[in-house]
C-alpha cells in the first residue's frame, strides 16, 4: 500500500538487508529535507482521502 499511495521509498522490509541498509539514508533524507517529506506525506494523505470518494462515485 505504501507504493500505492506514493511512498514506495518509505516502505521498508526488515528481513531484507538491502532495506535495512538504506533506513539510515532515508531518514537522514527526511530530516535533512523536511517540506519536501512533509509535502509528499500530505499528497500520500490526500489520495487516501480523495481515492474512496472517487471509488465511491464510479
């Protein structure tokens, strides 16, 4: 569901090395650019708000 909503990067598996090793990167990259997260947070938010309205009305 995180690729879904646009957060694919912040999806990650803990059985699986690769993700384990980029966390750290990730995190730092949130912190070092905090209006971009933000703002890709609230668009992930606004499509799981918006998606059952559009489901609704098909």
């Amino acid at each position: 569901m995180w690729r879904d909503i646009g957060l694919g990067d912040w999806l990650f598996d803990f059985d699986n090395e690769g993700d384990v090793r980029r966390l750290p990167s990730a995190v730092l990259a949130m912190d070092t650019n905090p209006v971009e997260s933000i703002a890709n947070a609230a668009k992930a938010r606004q499509y799981v708000h918006q998606r059952p309205r559009e489901a609704w009305n098909d």
